[in-house]
C-alpha cells in the first residue's frame, strides 16, 4: 500500500531525490519516442482539455511566457528583420484599433494636461515626472477591455507603466504595497 507520509520523507533526504531525479531521466532518454507519441495521440484525442491546461499553465506563469516571448521575439529580429517589424506593425494596428473601439471622446489634450498638473510624480514609485519619462497608463487596460477615457488614465513612468503590463489597477497596486489613493 502507498504511504504518501513516508514516500514525501524519503523523498526530502538529497541522495534520495537525486537518485529519483536519475532515474527518471534514465527512463525518460529510454522511452523518449513512446512518451512524446503518447502525448501527441492525447493531445489530438482531447484537445480542449489541453487547450485548457494550457491557459492555466500561462495564467500562471506570465512571467515565464513573458520573458520567452521577448527572447523569440529578439531572436526574430536578428535572423529576419523585415518580418519583426511587419509583427510590429501588426502589433501596433491591433493597439490601435482597440484604443479606437473603446474611446468615448473624453480623451482630450486639455483633459490629458489636467491630469499631469494633478500627478507631477508617478503615483506607483513616486519619481518626478517629466516629458521623457512620462506615459499614460490604462488603470483598467485596453486588454482587458478598459476603456479609453480620461477617468481610466493616469500618468505614470515608464518603468512602472512596463512593469505594470496589463495588471488591473488594484491588483497593482497591492503588489506594490500601496493604497488606492489616487
């Protein structure tokens, strides 16, 4: 009978787990072709079930997904320049085009002025603002279908608007131990 409680204690010994981390890699290299045919064949049976895993996996990893893209996409821009800059462009069309599905005319350059005299500093880090380093940030991103209106921009730095990606605003704010003041 399986005893998980001994199982998990023989497991936390270092020799221990090596020797399993061994032999696991003996019998993967071993059965490598008949362990990756099987996955094809479950894959191909139930595709929505892994379609699903999938996104939980990506939901859970972003950071992983994240710095994988930007690593192809840097690979993509030393072999073949010209079709990095055609997904650029894509990229900048697709950005464009939901920008102008979700504005609602409030945007205006007064309203965008109101709003840096009202945040001369980045509300996330507190750095000063200035021209070359200040961007409007979506609290709510386009993303994640947030309009875009003055009441759901805020001036912020760039440093904070990259790390921030398409986090909402609050969950933001928690990760970075501030408060919604703003």
């Amino acid at each position: 009978m399986y005893n998980k409680e001994y199982w998990d204690e023989y497991y936390r010994d270092p020799d221990n787990r090596k020797a399993k981390n061994l032999r696991s890699a003996a019998h993967y290299a071993r059965y490598r072709e008949s362990i990756l045919r099987n996955k094809r064949e479950k894959r191909r049976e139930e595709p929505e079930n892994y379609r699903a895993s999938a996104r939980k996996w990506h939901a859970t990893n972003k950071d992983r997904v994240n710095a994988s893209r930007r690593e192809a996409a840097k690979d993509l821009a030393k072999r073949d320049p010209v079709l990095a800059k055609l997904n650029n462009m894509k990229r900048s069309r697709r950005r464009k085009a939901l920008l102008a599905a979700s504005t609602d005319g409030s945007v205006t350059a007064c309203a965008i002025r109101d709003l840096i005299v009202r945040f001369p500093c980045c509300p996330y880090c507190d750095v000063l603002l200035d021209e070359t380093n200040r961007v409007l940030d979506h609290k709510t991103p386009l993303a994640a279908g947030g309009p875009h209106s003055a009441g759901n921009l805020i001036p912020c730095c760039r440093v904070c608007n990259r790390a921030k990606s398409d986090m909402p605003y609050d969950k933001w704010l928690s990760s970075i131990g501030r408060s919604n003041e703003h």
